[in-house]
C-alpha cells in the first residue's frame, strides 16, 4: 500500500474528524479528550493544524471499533487512516 500524500492525508484526517464530531459519543468523548470547545476546535482544523488531524486519528486508533465505524463511514479503511497519521505527524 502506498503512503498518502501530505495533502491526501490532511484530506483523510479531516474527513475522519467530520465523522467522529457527526456522532454524538464519539465527539463528547474526543472533546472531554483534547479538552478543545467547539470554537477552538473549529479554528485549528480549518487552519489545517496537522497535530490536530493526527491526533483525531490517534484517537480514533485508541478503540478500534470507532477506527472501523469512521473509516467505513468516509469509505476510507483503518489502515489508510494509520498511515495517513503517520504522514501527518511524520
């Protein structure tokens, strides 16, 4: 498999966030987490922070079904999303 691109990978982290803020456990967990609100959060994904993108990813990482639910659910798989947070923090 190869490596995703910079941008492949930010494209991925963010897709991967959008689903995990799109369920409600999902994003007050990650929320209670990085101790972000909202505002904050919604400021460093748009500035494209990639330490945010792969820590999304990492967080997805830490329990594997939501690694699986949000990587079917932006039609990407678990191993894509790995490597591309390897990319991100790389």
């Amino acid at each position: 498999m190869l490596s995703p691109t910079t941008n492949d990978a930010e494209a991925l982290a963010l897709a991967a966030m959008a689903a995990t803020l799109s369920d409600e456990r999902r994003a007050l967990r990650f929320l209670d987490l990085t101790g972000l609100d909202a505002t904050e959060l919604r400021a460093r994904a748009m500035a494209g922070d990639r330490s945010l993108l792969g820590a999304t990813i990492a967080f997805l990482e830490s329990y594997e079904p939501d690694l699986v639910a949000v990587a079917e659910a932006i039609g990407s798989t678990p191993a894509r999303l790995v490597a591309a947070r390897e990319v991100l923090e790389g």
